[in-house]
C-alpha cells in the first residue's frame, strides 16, 4: 500500500519518508522515459539519465537496479493487481468472476494496462516498450511476481494455483497485446472496445471452463 502522509503522529514521519522516495521515483522514470522517447532506448546512457534527473549514477542505481527498470517501474504499482483483486473479492464472488469485472472495467475506462488506450503519450510508451526486446526480456521478471502473487491469493495447492495463475493472466497479457495491436493500426481506442469487451469475455468464459475450482 502506498502511504500518503495521512497518517498518526507516530506514523506521520514515516509517510512523508515514504511520500518523497516514491515522487523521487517518479521523477527519474519520467525523465528517463522523455530521453527514451525523444532518442531511442539504446541511445541513451544511464548517465544521461541522472544528469536530466540531477542525480549521480550511483544515487540512480540505488532506486532502478537495471536501466529497464526506469520504464518499466510504470508496471510496478500492477504487480499484485490480479491478487489484490482476488483477495478483496465481494463474498458469492469467484476470483476469475472478479478478474472479470476488473478486466472489463478496465476496458471500459481505457487503462493503459488493458492496451485499449489511444492516448499519444500513451501509445508512444507502448512503442518504446514492445519495440525494444531488451524491454521486453525484462517485462517478464514483473509478469513473473505478478504471477507468484496471484497464485498466493488462490486456493488450492502450490502447484495448481501457479498454474490457474499463469493461465489467467496469459490471457489478460494476449488481450491486452492484441488491444495495442489494433490501437497501433491506427484504429480508435473507442471503436475496438465492443471487440475487445467480446473477446474479453469469451477469454474469461474459456478460462472458466478450464479451471472449473475458479470460476
């Protein structure tokens, strides 16, 4: 949870600790990410980054590990999303008929993660990131916490929640590609979403099908 300073008095110093090294975070990766867009991924230097950031490099290594990381810390805050989803499910709820909800909600309200997003700005970031293999290589480390996370929040033993959970959000990863895909030919985020709230359901109902304990 991402603690915002409202806090008690005990707490208070805590949060605005917490409330600075996240805004910190956010200024690198957006500083990182204009360079990104504006020269290419490979042309630019970490150490371009810190100095358009006014950070050493060694001040940026301590919060972004790896220079992927500075574009893809944009996924950080979806890392637990499916699990989060799951675990504060409504009661009568299945966890895939609240991955669902979620899913088309998404769609519904054009989240970038869903792919169905026609924003400039938007769509340029989406192009940094699946036209850089580097990226993408580096995208599965997050798909991979994602994944763990969720077969947490599942039932069932170890091995069958890892399984239902790399199934489910395979499917929501495809969707979401072929979302951008669409997008990126040039066509309006709002004219695919009848399509792409179809095929999302007709996704969720396979799925459904073949992990009966989940739906």
């Amino acid at each position: 949870m991402r603690m915002t300073g409202e806090t008690n008095a005990a707490a208070g110093p805590v949060g605005l600790r917490q409330l600075k090294k996240q805004r910190t975070y956010e200024a690198i990766s957006d500083a990182a990410i204009a360079l990104f867009l504006e020269r290419g991924f490979e042309k630019v230097s970490v150490a371009e980054v810190a100095a358009a950031a006014e950070i050493s490099k060694p001040t940026l290594f301590r919060y972004f590990p790896a220079k992927e990381d500075l574009v893809l810390h944009r996924f950080a805050d979806h890392e637990d999303e499916a699990a989060r989803v799951v675990a504060d499910r409504p009661g009568g709820h299945s966890p895939l008929a609240a991955l669902r909800a979620r899913f088309l909600e998404g769609l519904t309200r054009h989240d970038p993660v869903t792919g169905l997003n026609d924003a400039p700005e938007v769509l340029a970031f989406h192009q940094l990131l699946y036209g850089t293999p580097s990226l993408v290589a580096r995208l599965y480390a997050y798909q991979d916490r994602s994944e763990r996370a969720l077969a947490d929040a599942l039932d069932g033993g170890p091995l069958e929640a890892r399984l239902a959970a790399a199934q489910i959000l395979a499917v929501q990863r495809v969707l979401a590609l072929e979302n951008w895909r669409r997008v990126d030919a040039g066509e309006r985020a709002r004219d695919i979403h009848p399509d792409a709230a179809r095929e999302a359901n007709r996704a969720f109902d396979q799925l459904g099908s073949g992990l009966p304990r989940y739906a």
